[in-house]
C-alpha cells in the first residue's frame, strides 16, 4: 500500500476532509490554502484564495456543492466547489477553529476562539445549498461557553443535538434547535483537551481525541462512552473507517514538547484500532511530525492524513486490509452468508 | 423585643445566675495541668542509703560525695539527710547540684549504681517523686499488666507457594506514587496481589531472601510482609536515605547524610547517644538499633587550588561478612574496623591498621581453603603504591588477622576487587600505567581462593582498558568489556568490545588456566547481567542515548562446537538480540528464567515502563507506564532441598517438564476459549446496540416526516436540477489485456 504524497501545502496540516463519494479531498493548512484534490491519484483540482490567515478548518456540503471553511482572519467563508469563487463572508471577533455542515447541509456550525475578552461560542449559521442563492448575514443561534472554551464541535443525526469538545476536557450536548446546554460530562482527564471530533455515518455516535492519550467512542443521544482506545501519546485526531470497524487515531509528541526529535521518540504514526474490540491492529509510518488529521473516505477504499510536517499522505487500503477479520466477525459472517 | 439599656432590669444581668468559681474543672486542670519549672530541677533524691548515725553521718556523706561529683558538682553543704526519731538517718538524702543537666545525668547514670556490695543507689528527680509521689496518683494496688495472648503470625515465607503451583516469582512495580506487587505471568497482564498508593516516599526494596519489603520514609524504615502484607518492623531513623541488609536478613544498615538530631522529648528508639551519628545498624528481629556511626568525614586528593574536598561517602560504608558475624567499615587511607555481631564490639578492641588502604570486600561466601578446617572469614583489601613501596593487594582471614596472601604490584593507578559469588575466586582488574603515565593497560590478577596457597594467575593479554568486568555465579567463566578510549564526558560513548574468558579443559576435576575465548568488537555494550544460575548471560548497552542493546548469551550452548573452541569448558552462542529503547536498569528473575529491563523515570522521561525477556532473550512482555520508577524481583531464600534431591530432580527433568508443557498448553487453550467467548459477547452487544439505535432513529425520521436517506434525497434534487441541461454520456473504455503469447515456427 504505496501512499500517494500531497505536496502541495508549504506548512502544517490543520484538517483534511473527503467529500460524501470519497473522490475528493479538501485539505487546509497554517500557509493560508484551501487546497482540492483527487483522491484516485492525489492530482490537485485547485486552490480557493481568500483566507489572510491560517486556516483552521474545512468542510464540505453533503453534495459537493459548496464548502465552509474557518481561519485564524475571524472568518467563516462559503465557496463554490466548482468554480473557486468566495460565495460569502462571516466576520467574528476572534477566529474559527472548527466548522461543520449538519446532515443536510442547511445549517453551519462554527467555533470561535476564546481571546481578547470575548468568551470562546458556537454559533449557527442558515445556509442555501446554491452557489447562486444569497446567503443569510445573520448567525441563526449563539451558544457561550463560559466555564470552559470550546475546541471542536459537531452536529448529531437529524440536527438534534450539537456536541462539543471542550478544552477541560469534558463533552457538552446542547439542543441543536435551542443552544440550551442539556449535559456536560467530563469524559477525558481534566484539563486535557478534546482534539478533534468526528461522526459515525449515521451521525448516532462518535469519536473523540484528546491530549490525554486516549481516544473514545461516544453515543451522540445520552454521551455514554462505548469504547475506549489507549494511545502511547498525546492524540490530535481520530476517525471512524466504514465498510470495516475500524478507528485510526493521530497524534504525537507536540515539537515544543519533544526534547530529541527522532522520529521513534515522536511516535508520528497512524494507529489503527478495532473499533468493538478495542485492540490495536495496526500503525502507519511515514510522518516525521505529528498528525494533526486524520480522515476516512466515507466509501471505505482508503484514509488521509495531514501532518506537521506539510504533508497530506493519501493511503488506499490493500486486500489483507478487508481480509482481515477477527474470528468471531468470521464466523458471523459464514452464518450470514 | 430585646430589652434595651433604658430598660434594662438588674434581672437580665445573669452575673448572679453564674459564678465561674462554682464551676468544678478540677478533672480538666489535672488533665491539663502544665509542668512547670519548679525550682527543684537542680534537686535529686538519692535513695538506698545505709542507715547511720549522727556520728558516722559525715562519713557516710564524704563516701556519697565521690560518687555523686563523678557526674557534676555539688558540695558536702548541698545534702541533706533527714534522721528519724531513733537518731538513725531515714535512709536517704537531699542533693542540689549545681544545674539541672547535672541532675538530670547524676539520675542517667548513677541509679541503679552499686553503693556497697549490700546498698544499690537509686537516684530519683525530686519532681518526680513530687509527681508521682503525691497521694492518689499512683494506686497502692498492684495491677499485673496484661499480657496479650501470643497470636501466631502468617508466615512470612507464604510468597514461596504459589496458588496456581506454577511456581511463578513475584515482583514489586513502583510508578507514579503507587507500589504494587505482582505475579509474573510472562506473556499475559501480571495478577496483581497488592497495590497501595503512597506506599514509600523514596524508593522500595526486597531484603535478600525476600521475606520483606522495605518501604522508606521521612520517619524511618518500615518492613512489610506476609501474606497479609502487614508492617512487620519499623525503624525510626529520621530522614533515613539508603538501606542495607545483611546477607542472612538479621541486620539492617540505615544511613541519612543528615546527623541524628535527637529532640528534647526524646525519640521512640533512639537515644542521646545516637545524637550527631549518620549510621544505625539495627538488628531486624527485635527492631533495635544496636549500634550508631558518624560519617568519616575523609578528604579527597588536593585539588588544583590545594583544597581537600570531602569524598563522597561510599555506600555500602559497612560491609558484610557472608554468615552475617562481622560488619566491616573502611577509615579510607587508614584502617579497617571490624565489629563483632551482636554485640557491636569492634573486635580485638582495635582497628586493623592498613596504611593507605583503598577499598576492600568481604568474600560473599564462608571460604573453605584447602588444608584450612578452622572457622574463618576472608576479606581482600588494596593499598597503592606509597613512596617506594609497591601497591598491595592482601587477602586477610578473620577473627584471626592473618594475612593469607598478599600480592606486590607495581605502576598501579586503581583496582577493582570482583569475587566469585562462591569466593572460589577473587579477581583483581588492575589498571597500570606506563613509566610515562601517557598510556594505560589492564591486567587481571586471579586468585585461586580454594587451591592451596592460593595461586594467583595472571590475565595481561588485555591491551586495553576494562570498563566492567563480571563473573559468572557459582562458575568459572567470566566477561569483561574494554574500551580503547577513556572513558570521559564524551557525547558519543566509545566503542567497546566485549571478550569472554574461561578456563581450558583439564583432566579431572583440575580447574585449568584462564583463557581467552572471543572478542566481540565495536558494540556499544557496558553493562553485564549474568542469571543468577550461571550460564546465560545479558550484555547490554544501559543509559545510553544512541542505542540500547541486549545481547543473550549461552555459554554452554549444545549445539556444534568450533574446533577452536575445543580445549575451553564453553561453547558460546549468541542467541537472540533485543533492544529496549532507553534502557536504564536490568535484572534477573531469582530462577533465571526471566530478565525484566525497565526504563525508569528516575533517569529520563522517556518511553518509561518495563520489558520481560525470557532467559533466550524472547520479548514476553511490553508494558508501557507513565512515570515508571522501580521493578524488583522478589528474591527467595536458598533452596531447603539436599545436593542428593536436586541432583535427582535434574535427572527426571524431562518427566517433570512433560507435565508442565502439557498444563502450560491446557492453560493457553482454554485463556484462548475464554477471550473468544469475551469477543462473541462484545460483538454481540454492539449489534444489538446498533440494531435498536438505527430502528429509533427510523421511527424518529418517520415521526418528522424526514426521508430515512436524507443526502439520497438532496442528490436526487441537485442531478434532476442538472438534468435537463447537460445531457448523458456514455464514456466507453476499452482495455486490452494480454493473456498469453506464444510464438509457434511455421515451416
């Protein structure tokens, strides 16, 4: 399994997202670019050209119509997949961290930065999936989170909760319509904070990374923890693989914590979990940073990860890949079929 | 209303409704009551005195006089002895000294002080009698105190049977501010038997059959054990730094670098005497201490400026014989003090004068010289060069005092002394230096200890210098590892090279001469682990940035053996090569069968936890902890079996192991079953959870009037939108593929 190499980014990876047919990758990073690419072979597509800032985040509408990203400029903008135009400007007063399209892409949600004496949000945007529809000024809903800042954020299945991750290390669920805040559990360490978090297909449950080494699966309606994957570092990434039950989680020693940079001592490698029975199958080298992102093509074939390092490396699964399978998923499966 | 003060009635003052003189606190003034300084402090009782008349007062007095001025001052005008009405004294006397402190030692010292051989003096602080003396506090009924009934204690040797009857060691893991201890389970997770958090402050440690574990604390030592795992012994010794046992577990070395301070109200076990003293040497059975030291307060070489700064006290400063009788400390350039047990008297009254003396060793095993049937305990020690006198190197046997041999050398800068563990030999690595001082080289002095007259063989064919050395336990082979470079603060450590020795074959039971067998050249390697079983041996590379190597080693390999080899008493065979990133400390399990190397966050931070190796160096076991600190093995005692019953159960070794390989693979087997019923049940459940989510969320879709595939939806739309504009292409592709090709001659 060769990686395919994504060079085109001169500075740390920040998010990398596919598309819902996994055909294209949407990849942004600290240099300012919001680069496309194709998955099949890693050919760039293009660049969208706006942002005066780092950008933290990506994300794209469940059609491949228009995507939303968010930088460290105190904007949110909309673009036109097609033809790279800025479809549309948000201000805020700090920066964006996070942003994500609900189930049908009708409704956006952003996380700002806490600075400056303005309390870190979650706001809400409403949003016309066309390129040429006028796009609401308005933030539809604002939710402040005043105990601890908020670092990532997503929306459940049919829009009905917002979760997000906090920097406390704690998970808030709020009423997707409303903003009230319904929980809020601590669910890593203290004050180890959430990294990334990123959705089952179904939106039902989800995955959380966090800097205290741990990765979890949580349900979206009653945050229960289902599974729990211990890492060896601190984690900056972690998603769900369809098609085989799977996790893969990123991470690695921050470089302002790493005293000797050798690669060994880093541990800049994808690791791979079995996402029922909690054990770890496997790791991809090839990083020599941390892994700042980590993404699975929605139809299975294959993952991307974005590293410190400026490098997007594009993998597609082998046969031993979706050969492999615990006995008990054997033996299910030869009753099945 | 509350009455205000217009308004306010004598009545309401309730000065009258309470009195404070009424109120009886006489239980709380007894309770509380403050001693204070009476005045009498200077003032002793002396009681025991014969009884005698007015005209042999004086006398009597003069005669006191002596022994009371022996522990400070007083005058024949300062006692008082009451006479009774039959003009005979009472029997005792008033004494006022001069201070409270010589009152206070003349009660120490003087009572319970024979006066005469038919009077025996006692000496009481007036205040005391005044205290306890006064009617009522003490009760004239004789109460017996009470004796708890004897409670037989669990056996502290428990450890030794192991529940499964694997006979599997246990070992002792401190991480974080936790200490637990395990059951080695080679592959699989260790079962736990203990685990507390804050057990010790500093460190842990086994004594050395394993009978307990020691625990460190600002207070003291403390000893745990048994299968309870009870305190068993506490040893106050204030801010206590190191430990050590005696070799037979009957007594326990404590040293802290700060003096004793011993406070006004006295201290729960030691005394006044030990004020100002570093070392306490404790015996472990009754946990009390038996004797105390200063530190020697010895001055290095001068440096560069001419001042002498103190050596660092070496640990262990007081060395032990094998049978636990003698305890040794070197005065280093000076002397040799070697006290007796129990009593703590340094033997003979003297100190074994030894000028310039260096460093010395007790033989880890009570020696049997050929030809040599009286008791005895042998130490070597090392001396330099001292002017025109040769260094030394001497081998003394105790009580006795006789030097047993001694060995002349010459151009000496240092020596290591390294024994047998049988003390069958005695090592010397001595390190020479030319006429010029500009070179260096190494020879190895052996002593044959148990041969008569103690030949000592020389090892000079090492050129260069020997950066660690080691014997193999109750064998005659050995390993060294030299370096051509010094070894100084370099940041990339020298290449070293690791040689193995071994006697040659001879005919008989003769031990034949040492002999090279194989240099390894250009390793990293500076440590050496042998099993405590001999044999196999682990040379590795410890605290060191670059690499970390374990190499195993068999020296009896049974395989092959080069042609070579023929002569020597080894086959060498490097078995198996490990590495454990960052490596700091290494140990064999008691039965060398494992080898547990651990990383610990004393040294450095990084990738700390343990690694289990089996005796062929096969990785059992990773575990990875965050600030990992300490693993120990337990040790266990020797073995209770005869030479007769050992030697039979070598022999029937294959019966024996037949059994263990058939309840090993049972035991994996049926570990297998249960982690795959662990696994159904697992999978079971998350089908089952993600059947019952999927039907809510349906039946929460339908309830809304959402479509089940909501984007299947928004796709329709969005192609239907596109539709009528672009019309459909078919794009056909068309590949060739060649299957075979065969070339056919037409003729």
């Amino acid at each position: 399994m060769r990686p395919i190499l994504l060079s085109g980014h001169e500075r740390a990876l920040t998010q990398i997202k596919y598309n819902r047919d996994g055909d294209l990758i949407f990849s942004v990073s600290k240099d300012q670019q919001i680069c496309v690419w194709f998955a099949h072979n890693g050919e760039r597509l293009g660049t969208y050209h706006g942002h005066v800032g780092a950008i933290w985040t990506v994300d794209v509408d469940p059609t491949s119509t228009i995507i939303a990203s968010g930088s460290a400029d105190n904007t949110i903008r909309l673009w036109d997949i097609k033809t790279g135009k800025n479809l549309k400007t948000w201000e805020f007063p700090t920066a964006v961290k996070r942003v994500e399209f609900n189930e049908d892409g009708t409704r956006l949600l952003g996380v700002t930065e806490k600075r400056m004496g303005h309390l870190g949000t979650i706001v809400v945007l409403d949003i016309t999936v066309d390129v040429d529809a006028e796009q609401n000024d308005e933030k539809a809903l604002t939710i402040v989170c005043d105990e601890s800042k908020a670092t990532v954020a997503g929306w459940s299945y049919l829009s009905k909760y917002i979760i997000a991750g906090h920097e406390d290390g704690s998970i808030s669920q709020y009423d997707g319509k409303t903003g009230d805040l319904i929980y809020n559990i601590p669910i890593h360490e203290l004050n180890m904070a959430i990294t990334d978090l990123q959705w089952s297909p179904d939106r039902t449950y989800f995955i959380t990374a966090s800097k205290d080494k741990t990765s979890k699966l949580i349900t979206a309606h009653d945050l229960e923890v289902l599974k729990t994957y211990v890492a060896d570092t601190p984690l900056n990434s972690a998603t769900i693989t369809t098609k085989k039950d799977f996790v893969v989680l990123g991470g690695g020693q921050a470089a302002m914590d790493v005293t000797r940079t050798s690669a060994r001592q880093g541990k800049f490698e994808a690791r791979f979990y079995h996402k029922i029975f909690e054990d770890e199958i496997g790791r991809v080298r090839g990083h020599f940073g941390p892994l700042n992102t980590v993404a699975a093509d929605p139809t299975g074939k294959g993952y991307a990860s974005g590293g410190e390092d400026g490098y997007v490396r594009v993998h597609q699964f082998d046969k031993g890949y979706f050969d492999f399978m615990y006995e008990v998923e054997r033996e299910r499966q030869n009753r099945l079929g | 209303m509350a009455p205000s003060f217009d308004t306010l009635r004598d009545e309401d003052l309730d000065e009258d409704d309470f009195d404070e003189e009424e109120v009886d606190i006489s239980d709380l003034r007894e309770k509380y009551e403050v001693q204070l300084e009476q005045g009498y402090d200077t003032f002793v009782v002396v009681d025991g005195l014969p009884p005698v008349t007015e005209e042999l007062k004086p006398k009597l007095i003069k005669f006191l006089l002596k022994k009371l001025n022996s522990v400070g001052r007083t005058k024949e005008e300062n006692i008082f002895m009451p006479m009774g009405e039959d003009g005979t004294s009472q029997r005792f006397a008033f004494v006022e000294y001069s201070s409270a402190a010589e009152a206070a030692a003349a009660v120490r010292q003087l009572d319970g002080v024979p006066l005469d051989k038919k009077n025996t003096l006692r000496v009481n602080k007036m205040t005391d009698i005044d205290r306890y003396g006064r009617e009522g506090r003490i009760s004239d009924e004789y109460h017996p105190p009470q004796i708890p009934p004897f409670e037989p204690s669990k056996h502290l040797r428990s450890f030794m049977a192991d529940p499964t009857g694997r006979g599997r060691d246990q070992f002792v893991l401190f991480r974080g501010e936790n200490v637990g201890v395990f059951w080695n389970n080679e592959k699989d997770q260790p079962e736990n038997i203990v685990d507390r958090p804050g057990w010790t402050e500093t460190f842990v440690q086994w004594s050395p059959f394993g009978t307990y574990l020691t625990s460190v604390h600002a207070q003291g030592v403390q000893l745990w054990g048994g299968p309870d795992w009870e305190r068993k012994k506490r040893f106050a010794h204030p801010f206590v730094n190191l430990v050590a046992f005696s070799p037979n577990e009957k007594y326990l070395v404590t040293w802290s670098n700060r003096p004793i301070s011993i406070p006004d109200e006295g201290h729960p076990a030691l005394t006044l005497d030990d004020d100002g003293k570093n070392y306490v040497i404790w015996d472990i059975e009754t946990s009390k201490p038996l004797r105390s030291f200063a530190q020697l307060d010895t001055l290095g070489a001068p440096d560069e400026n001419g001042v002498k700064k103190p050596i660092k006290a070496a640990w262990p400063a007081f060395k032990w014989s094998a049978d636990d009788k003698y305890v040794a400390r070197l005065n280093p350039g000076q002397s040799i003090s070697v006290y007796e047990l129990p009593r703590m008297n340094l033997l003979d009254k003297t100190v074994i004068k030894l000028d310039g003396v260096v460093d010395f060793d007790w033989a880890p095993a009570t020696s049997q010289r050929e030809g040599v049937k009286t008791y005895e305990q042998l130490f070597c020690f090392w001396t330099p060069e001292i002017g025109s006198n040769p260094a030394r190197v001497g081998l003394m046997s105790i009580p006795s005092k006789e030097i047993v041999r001694s060995l002349n050398l010459f151009s000496v800068t240092d020596a290591k002394l390294h024994w047998q563990s049988d003390a069958a030999y005695l090592c010397v690595k001595v390190d020479r230096h030319s006429k010029s001082k500009k070179s260096q080289a190494t020879t190895l002095e052996i002593f044959r200890v148990k041969e008569k007259g103690v030949p000592v063989e020389v090892v000079d064919t090492i050129k260069d210098t020997v950066i660690n050395f080691a014997w193999e336990p109750k064998g005659d082979r050995f390993v060294t590892i030299t370096t051509t470079e010094p070894v100084g603060p370099t940041a990339v450590p020298p290449k070293t090279s690791v040689a193995f020795f071994c006697p040659e074959k001879m005919k008989g039971n003769a031990i034949g001469n040492f002999k090279h067998l194989r240099t390894l050249d250009k390793k990293n390697s500076n440590a050496i682990y042998w099993s405590p079983k001999g044999r196999f041996v682990v040379v590795a590379t410890v605290h060191n940035q670059q690499s970390s190597d374990l190499d195993f080693f068999d020296l009896d390999f049974e395989g092959e053996k080069p042609e070579s080899d023929k002569d020597m008493t080894a086959n060498l065979q490097l078995m198996s090569t490990a590495d454990h990133y960052g490596v700091t400390d290494i140990e064999w399990d008691p039965s060398g069968r494992f080898v547990a190397t651990w990383a610990s966050a004393w040294k450095h931070s990084m990738e700390n936890g343990y690694h289990i190796y089996d005796f062929k160096g096969e990785a059992l076991r990773e575990e990875p902890i965050e600030k990992f600190k300490q693993f120990a093995w337990r040790p266990r005692p020797a073995t209770l079996l005869s030479k007769e019953e050992q030697k039979t159960i070598r022999k029937n070794l294959r019966e024996y192991s037949r059994i263990f390989e058939v309840e090993d693979a049972e035991r994996v087997n049926s570990a297998d079953v249960a982690v795959v019923e662990d696994r159904r049940r697992i999978l079971q459940e998350w089908l089952a959870w993600r059947e019952s989510v999927e039907a809510d969320v349906a039946e929460e879709r339908a309830e809304l009037g959402l479509p089940i595939d909501p984007i299947a939806e928004l796709l329709k739309a969005k192609t239907a939108e596109l539709g009528p504009d672009e019309e459909e292409k078919i794009i056909e592709e068309i590949m060739e593929e060649v299957l075979e090709e065969t070339e056919e001659i037409v003729t």
